[in-house]
C-alpha cells in the first residue's frame, strides 16, 4: 500500500495526458467529425480482450500457484506470443468490419487507425508488473507514451492540413502506443527474467499461462454491455449524439483508472485470500468499501467536468453530454462494486458463471438498444447500461456468496 498513492500519481498522470489528447481532438474536429474518432474508441473496446486473452484478470492468480522463477519466464512468453499472434486475425475482421460503417478511403483508414490504437491496450502486460510487484515501472512507461502522443498531435494539427490531419494523428497514435508495448515487454524482462528472451508463435491454449478463454469470451460479452450500444447508435446515424455520449465516457474512465489500479495493486492479496474463508470475506468487504467510496468521489468530480466541457470545447452540440451524466456515473460506482466481487469470484475460479451472465447481459443490452436508441439515443444507451450491469452485478455477488458458502475445504 506504500506505493500507492506514487500509482495513482503517475495513472492519472497518464490518463489526463490520454483525456487531453481526446480532448484536443473534440475541440479541432467538431461534434460531427469527432464521431470518427469516437467510433474507433468503441470499436476498440472489443479489439481490447480479444488482444487481452484475459490475462488482465487471471494471470496473476496462476503466477501464484507457481514458485520457480524459470516456470515464470516460461508462463510470460508462453502468455505474449498468442497474444501478438492474435494481431492478423484482429487486422482481417477489423478491415472487415470497417466496411459497416463507410466504404469511403479517408475516413476508412483514419478508423481503423483510431480502433486499432484504442485496442493495442489489451496487448500491455501489466498483468506481469503486478505479480512482479513493479507497477510503478510500467505507469512511467505509459506516462511517457501518453506525452509523445499529445505533443505529437499538438504538432500535428499546428503544422498539417486538416484533410490530412487525422490520417497523420492516427498513424502517430499508432505507432507510438506500439513503441511503448515493446520497451514495456522489454523492460520487464530486462528486470525480472533470469532467462534469455525467445518466443515462438503458438496459438492460444485453453485456460493456461494466464490465458482464459472463458475470461476472454465474458469480456467480449461485457464490450456488448458497454460499447454495442455505442455502434447501434452510430449505425442510427447519430454522430453528434455519439461523439458526446463517447466524451462523457472518457472522463468516466478516470473513475475506472482509480478502480483498476486499486484492483492491480490488490490483486495478488486477493488470489491469496482464497486460501481462508475469513481472510476471503474481510477482502471483499475491504476491496469493495475502497472502491465504493473512491468512485462516489470521483464520479462526483466527473459530473461535474461533463457538466463544464461544453463550454471549453466551444461547440454547443456538445451539451448533451449533461444529459447522460448522472447514470453514467451512477454506473461506474456501481461498477466498482462489481469490480470487485467479479474479481474474488476468479479467485474461486467461477468464469463460466461470470461467462455465463456476461453473454445474457450483453444480449439484454442489445435488445433494449435495439428497441429504445432510435428514439432516446445517447441517453437510452447509458440508462441500459446502467440497468443491465445492476442486475449482472447483484446475479454474480449472489452466486458469489453461495459459493462461499458451500465450499466444501478452507484452510
């Protein structure tokens, strides 16, 4: 817990350098054309665990269970090589998938662009710094990227066209957030590995090395949750509504910052909980108190912030983000609540039930989107989502407390 708050420094460091980034973009681009750019963050959404394989949440978890150092290097390139496998089918459908949307070349390339550097996240390992317990080393990696970005596109849109602009962003945001995967893969290695670097491209295995499919598959199933609805309401040609229901989100995401970074940091604590009923239960009640109340702060401040940002962006169709604030935040409190229970329900290796309710929600939300967005746009799409994830949220914690409850061997 020391090192927490330096964590925290350095991830809203890195967050607020991603949010100006986006930011500036609103402001150059407009409401209309910004939906460009708002599309390729939701269609990264799904390009994230497909690049994850779940890792983010079960890889610490089996590092635990493993003690030699050498089994460790071993697990680290048998979990990375899948993974950048993974980036020639992502490339094919994600082309594929573009065609949905415009068939017309400069807004095609910008697209793919924009979702491909809005997916790459799901390739960080951050998994390996937090078992390693060296997080700050990689926050400063991704800091460091977040500020050759937004230097970057400042250059970028003082010194270019606006006609070639964006397709200049986009590959600069690229190739940057590419450069910063390998010196984080590097950097690991270089501080924790007692083995020469070697890998060998293998398909993904099931449910080994920190690789999970049912994690994966249940992540996917969650982006339907949170981003599907996004793509029904540009599908419903409503660019305006979604690039401001897409920047309302961004700054939501900073309460998502503080809740993933409390759960990096506590995540080997709580793989060890499950060795004790008692010491399983005070995790949860901890964890959970934590988040809750940190994500009531935050998310008070974003509601704030989406009430003042029109106004800097000087774009009055931006206003409609006030709308959609309070059950968005409302959301991401609850959220971190769930945050949590699905976290400790891993622990207990319960991912096809977390599977199971991550496809019904996912489908629920999409049949409400489909039913509502056309009339309601952006504000039906964060009151389904806030609707759906309570009752996913309150089905996983029940069952999570069932299973405490009948299992059968504690320490």
């Amino acid at each position: 817990m020391k090192t927490l708050p330096i964590n925290f420094l350095l991830s809203y460091s890195s967050t607020f350098a991603g949010f100006l980034i986006i930011l500036l973009l609103a402001r150059v681009l407009g409401a209309e054309n910004f939906s460009w750019v708002a599309l390729g963050l939701a269609i990264g959404g799904f390009i994230v665990p497909l690049f994850n394989l779940g890792s983010d949440r079960t890889f610490v978890r089996d590092a635990v269970a493993r003690s030699q150092t050498d089994l460790i290097d071993e697990m680290v390139l048998a979990n990375l090589s899948p993974r950048l496998l993974m980036v020639i089918p992502i490339m094919v459908i994600l082309i594929c998938f573009t065609l949905f949307f415009t068939d017309v070349m400069k807004d095609a390339i910008p697209l793919i662009g924009f979702s491909l550097w809005a997916g790459l996240i799901g390739l960080y390992p951050a998994s390996w710094f937090d078992y390693s317990h060296d997080v700050r080393r990689q926050n400063l990696i991704v800091l460091s990227e977040r500020a050759v970005s937004l230097l970057l596109i400042y250059g970028l849109y003082t010194y270019t066209s606006d006609s070639w602009g964006i397709l200049a962003v986009g590959t600069c945001l690229l190739a940057v957030r590419s450069f910063s995967i390998f010196l984080q893969i590097r950097s690991w290695w270089v501080h924790h590995a007692s083995m020469a670097f070697r890998i060998h491209f293998t398909l993904p295995k099931q449910n080994t090395n920190g690789i999970n499919w049912h994690i994966t598959i249940a992540t996917v199933a969650n982006a339907f949750l949170t981003y599907g609805n996004q793509l029904l309401l540009a599908a419903n040609n409503n660019p305006i509504e979604l690039s401001s229901y897409s920047l309302a989100f961004q700054i939501i995401m900073i309460v998502f910052l503080f809740q993933g970074q409390a759960i990096r940091i506590s995540s080997r604590s709580i793989a060890e909980a499950c060795r004790s009923k008692k010491a399983l239960l005070h995790s949860i009640a901890n964890n959970s108190a934590i988040l809750f109340v940190g994500s009531t702060i935050l998310a008070f401040g974003a509601w704030a912030a989406i009430q003042f940002l029109p106004y800097i962006l000087t774009d009055p169709r931006f206003a409609t983000m006030s709308k959609i604030a309070i059950p968005l935040c409302i959301w991401v409190v609850v959220g971190g609540v769930g945050l949590s229970i699905s976290q400790h329900s891993l622990v207990l290796s319960q991912e096809r039930f977390l599977l199971f309710t991550a496809i019904a929600g996912g489908i629920i939300a999409l049949f409400l989107g489909s039913l509502f967005i056309p009339d309601y746009v952006a504000l039906a799409v964060a009151v389904i989502l806030l609707i759906v994830h309570c009752f996913m949220i309150l089905v996983n914690t029940i069952w999570l407390f069932h299973t405490i409850k009948t299992q059968e061997v504690w320490a």
